[in-house]
C-alpha cells in the first residue's frame, strides 16, 4: 500500500489523535509521554514524525528531539510547529532515518510499524541506534497483521 503523505499533509491535524487541538487529548498525550520518556533531559528520535505532535510535547518536557519524516510537506509542518524548540526535523525514510552515526536514549515511531515492508529487521535497526540503556517506544493500533511477533526482540 502507497500513501502519498505529501498529500495527507495539510489535513493531517485534523484528526484528533494527529494535531493534539483538543485540549483533553493533547493533555493525556502529555501524561502518556512522561510516562514513557526518561525523567531527565534526552536525546529523542521521532519516527514518522508527521507534522510533529508528538514531538513538541517531548520538547515541551525539556527534551532534545530529532524527528524524521518521509514527507517534506509533513516536514516542513513539523518545523513550523517545533520553532523555537530547538528541535531538529530531517527528511528521510524512518526504516533507515538519516542521523548517521548518531545514538538516542530514545527511539520513539506512532504508527510506523504498519507501514514497513520487513518490520523485524528494521525494529533490530532501530534498536542499533540506542546507546546502551535506551528506550524504544513504540505506538501501534491493531489494524492488522503486520508479521512481528509479539514477545521481547532479542540481539
């Protein structure tokens, strides 16, 4: 399946879950994040960032974020919303998101996974650019088979 982000950019905050408007939702995200982050500040990847919702809240709780998206339309909304945050948004394929030899405490992907064509190999490469003790977060719905294995990934 192809989807033209591109495309999905100018309406993508529409949906409730995407741009975080409503003030209730965007809070419980806020409270789901905190939970999920380290307590102090961290090196934060975004993967399949859109247009950086996620992203704001986890520099709003003081972290460095790197985001990446497929889409330079999505990413340039990104960088408008993240202005002044000191955050950082690359284009690029979040399969292999384009941070060199960068290591995160955190490697953050809301539904991502679904969108990968061998999503094992590509949690074990984002797994690589952890340093030692980090955290990978994922985000997923239950839309369908995606051909991961539910149990821990080892390696």
């Amino acid at each position: 399946m192809t989807i033209n982000w591109d495309a999905e950019a100018a309406t993508f905050d529409e949906e409730p879950d995407h741009g975080l408007r409503d003030a209730g939702v965007r809070a419980a995200w806020a409270v789901r994040l905190k939970g999920w982050l380290p307590g102090e500040p961290s090196d934060v990847l975004d993967l399949g960032c859109g247009t950086g919702s996620l992203a704001l809240l986890a520099a709003e709780q003081g972290h460095r974020v790197t985001g990446v998206d497929l889409s330079p339309e999505m990413a340039e909304l990104a960088r408008v919303k993240l202005a002044g945050t000191g955050a950082e948004v690359l284009v690029g394929d979040a399969a292999r998101p384009p941070v060199g030899e960068r290591r995160f405490d955190v490697v953050l992907a809301r539904h991502v996974v679904w969108t990968l064509g061998d999503p094992a190999e590509v949690l074990g490469h984002w797994r690589s650019l952890l340093r030692p003790g980090g955290r990978l977060v994922l985000v997923e719905g239950v839309w369908g088979g995606v051909g991961v294995p539910a149990g821990p990934q080892q390696g």
